[in-house]
C-alpha cells in the first residue's frame, strides 16, 4: 500500500489523536519541518507525548512553547539546549536513562511509540530511504511505531547500516527540500588545546577511539596525526575525525568488530562531514542497542573513550548531566563506553574537563559535587581524569591517593582549599 501523500507539514502530522506517544528522529536529523507542523496540529489535541533524546532546531523548540502545555509534553531522554530551560521549570521531563538502553526500552515495549515522525533521504531506485546522519534509537522506534510520518528531504545524506527504510512502510511522507542542520568545529583555546595534549599523550598506534562533539574531541583529535591505524566505535562523531581520515591516521585495520569500517549511530557537524558520509560504506550507521552494547565495545582491542563532565569530586565521582539539582544534559554514553573501553583488551577510559567553570571562579574538581548532582560515571567504573594541568589515573587507587592525585591537576588557586577540605569534609590527610 503507498504512503498517503501530504501536502503540508500540518497536513503530513493530521492523522495524530490525543494520548499518543510520538518518536521523533533527533540530533541534527531532527525533523524541524514536521515539528513545525506538529506544533499546530498539537493545539487541537490533548495529552501528546513527544519521545526525543537530543533535538535541535526552532521547530524543536516549538515543542516546549506555554501555549502546548496540555496539548503536548516533552519525554527527554537525553536534554539539550532546545529543552533544558523547560525540564529545569518542570514544563518537560527528563528520563536518566544509557544510551544504550533507549532502544531496549521501546523494543520491550515498557515506551509504546505510536507514531514516529522522521527526516530521510529521497527514495533510491529500490524505493528506500535512508535515516542519514541519525540512526540511534529512531531505529528501534521505526520497528515498534504504529505508523510512521516522514520527511523526504533530498540534502539528507544517504548512509550505510541500519538506517535503510522502505518506502512503502510510510504511513505519510511529505517531501520538501530543507537544509540539513550543520554545526562548525568549536573554536580552541589553549585551555582546550593543553587538556587535548594532555589525553592524546595516551592515545597509541592501534587503539579504537570513541569520542564526541566540541573543542575538547577536537583538541585531542587534532594531536593524533602521527599516530598509525586507529579505529573508530563511537556513539557520534564531528569534523574532528575528517583530517585523519585523509591522512591514512584511521584505516580500522586492526579492530576486530567491523574492521576497516567506522562504527557510530549519529554525526554532528559541518556539510563537510555530511558529504563525506553520504554514500560512503566505510562509514557504518547502526542501533545504539548495538553500538554502545559494552560487549561490542569490549572486542575492539585498545579501545579508548574519551569523554567530558561538568564536574568531578575528590573521590572520583563524575558528574556529566546536571549542574547541582538542574538537569543540563543526560547519561549519553559516557557509562556505556567508560565500562565497555575498560572491558576491552588494553582499553582505557578517560574524563576530561577544563579544571574551572563561571570564568575561572568556580573548581570544577570538587571536594564533592554540589548538592543534588547526580553522578553518571561512579568512582568504581572512574579511569583517568584530564585537565590542562596533566592527566592522573585512579584505577586501583585509594580515596586519600585520588584526592591527592586530583588536587595536582585542579586549578593552582583552589588546590590548597581543596587540602583543606579533604581534610575537614572527608577526613583525608594528604600530607
């Protein structure tokens, strides 16, 4: 049976009816045209739910607006900036969740997904579609959907892996040429610049790198040229991996799971990055179920996960999605990968994080973390620890030699407040 074929945005979103929960496809894929079609369509409904991990864009923004309050609210699984400021008021709901237990969710049916609305590429001969530069648990959500609505978009680029989809399973499509969300590299400064130097020191020939957006993958990419026959099994990926693709840096000749391919579930960066994915099959788009399963992770040797934090404390606690009691992002796969690098044979974790925040005023290493913030990657599961001021491993290490070890790469300022404290709070004597 052929798809309906709708002649607006609103039109394209009409068949939806209260109660519904609603997938939607995320990151830079996310499908800005259709939620702006569902942000009218929503005030004529009662009780939507729109099920997302990270959105982006003013029609994602729509979705938090106060005139959808009763009509539609957001289910985040992970937050971004589009939501952060309505799951901090209480007008949208954060679910503290891994990554890789998104899809797991929805298969098992414990999240009913009764619509899923997505971004694809035109039909190819065959009459399918592509999820793009997003498949991550929109995969899982196509699988379980009642129906699915979707945007044929010809800039969305056409990727290998899991996000193939017939044409004939669309309940929907409207088509419409948009551009595809695209985000330049982060400008580096030098604090950026010394915590990539500081992390690449550990980066050897062989290993299989997962890392993410910002200045912080950047820096640490950006060291690694003359490093030979690296891999990729990553969640996501930026700009950042382009250079040493040209320059033969990666050639995932040495990974034992998908060898001489690069593994990720998403990318987020330039229409640079975009065209190099397009129709490329070195480049593999699969489920997070999959891609952030410790145990594909694990049969990589020498896997490294490098990932951020906003804040660290002097036991080895990691705090990544929240500033004190306010959500500010999510779990991700920071654990996912933390666990499965360490698992790997010769893996290696890592947690860096310029050493202050608020200009300089705040520590970012803490005698512990603020009231109410939530810990993402346990002092347990905790390998090395980064900033500018050096890199220090707690594996293995006691509380009195963690916080120590700590204090050496915390900001000069804090680091005799941060003694005293060890002293005072947690009964540390580091001398």
């Amino acid at each position: 049976m052929s798809p309906r074929i709708a002649r607006s945005p609103e039109d394209a979103v009409s068949s939806i009816k209260d109660d519904e929960a609603i997938w939607t496809h995320n990151m830079a894929a996310t499908p800005t045209v259709l939620l702006k079609g569902l942000a009218q369509h929503a005030l004529s409904c009662r009780n939507l739910t729109l099920l997302q991990l990270h959105t982006e864009g003013d029609g994602a923004a729509l979705m938090v607006a106060p005139e959808l309050q009763g009509h539609l609210r957001c289910r985040c699984y992970f937050v971004s900036a589009v939501t952060r400021k309505a799951v901090q008021r209480g007008d949208a709901d954060y679910v503290p969740i891994l990554l890789a237990e998104v899809p797991k969710l929805i298969r098992s049916g414990e999240q009913k997904v009764d619509t899923a609305i997505i971004q694809v590429s035109s039909p190819d001969k065959h009459g399918n579609c592509s999820l793009g530069i997003s498949v991550e648990a929109t995969h899982a959500a196509l699988e379980k959907a009642g129906k699915i609505i979707a945007h044929i978009n010809p800039n969305m680029p056409r990727t290998h892996g899991d996000g193939i989809i017939s044409y004939k399973s669309f309940h929907t499509v409207y088509e419409e040429s948009a551009p595809i969300s695209c985000h330049e590299p982060a400008v580096q400064s030098d604090i950026y610049q010394a915590i990539g130097q500081n992390v690449a020191a550990l980066v050897q020939d062989r290993d299989c790198i997962q890392t993410g957006i910002g200045a912080i993958p950047d820096a640490v990419l950006a060291c690694l040229g003359d490093r030979k026959d690296l891999g990729v099994h990553t969640e996501m990926f930026s700009d950042g991996v382009l250079p040493l693709v040209e320059k033969g840096v990666i050639t995932g000749a040495y990974k034992k799971n998908h060898p001489g391919k690069i593994v990720t579930s998403f990318v987020i960066g330039s229409q640079k990055l975009y065209d190099f994915v397009d129709d490329n099959p070195e480049v593999q788009f699969l489920d997070t179920e999959y891609v952030n399963d410790m145990r594909s992770i694990r049969r990589n040797p020498q896997a490294m996960s490098i990932n951020s934090a906003i804040q660290v404390d002097l036991t080895g606690q990691v705090s990544a999605d929240s500033m004190g009691t306010k959500i500010y992002s999510g779990f991700g796969g920071q654990i996912d990968f933390v666990r499965g690098a360490s698992l790997s044979e010769g893996g290696r974790g890592v947690i860096a994080l310029p050493s202050t925040a608020a200009g300089g005023t705040i520590s970012r290493i803490a005698t512990t973390l603020s009231d109410g913030a939530g810990v993402v990657t346990t002092r347990a599961h905790v390998h090395y620890i980064a900033t500018e001021y050096g890199i220090v491993s707690l594996r293995g290490r006691t509380l009195r030699e963690r916080a120590r070890d700590l204090i050496e790469i915390a900001h000069p300022d804090f680091r005799e407040a941060l003694n005293r404290e060890a002293f005072e709070k947690l009964h540390l004597n580091l001398n």
